[in-house]
C-alpha cells in the first residue's frame, strides 16, 4: 500500500512539474525579439549613414560588378 501511495504521489508530482514548466518561446517573446533586431537595424543603418558610408550604393556596385 505504501509504494502505491509513493507511486501515486511521484505521479502526481512529475505532473505538477511537468505542467508549471516555461521550456518553449511564447509568441510574445518571439515577435518582442524581432521587434528589437528590426530596431537595432535600423539604428545601425542609420549611423552608417550619419558616418556617411553608402551601403545601398556599395552593394548595388558589388551585384553589377562596377
């Protein structure tokens, strides 16, 4: 009776755990994290641009082979 009782009781805890776990990325999270990379893009192209380099026209060079 008593490893019935210990059985149930580790069931029921392997349960608990298993349900209270956050071992997967919410899709909040997801798109918070693309929001930041498309931020952080932005901002870095910006400065190139302040700084005055031309990515746009250098990759533009790099396709047509100029």
């Amino acid at each position: 009776m008593r490893v019935l009782i210990a059985l149930m009781g580790f069931a029921e805890s392997t349960k608990q755990r298993l349900l209270n776990e956050d071992d997967g990325l919410s899709t909040a999270e997801l798109l918070g994290n693309a929001a930041l990379a498309i931020g952080a893009l932005v901002i870095i192209w910006g400065a190139l641009q302040i700084a005055g380099v031309n990515i746009v026209g250098w990759i533009e060079d790099q396709v047509t082979g100029s």
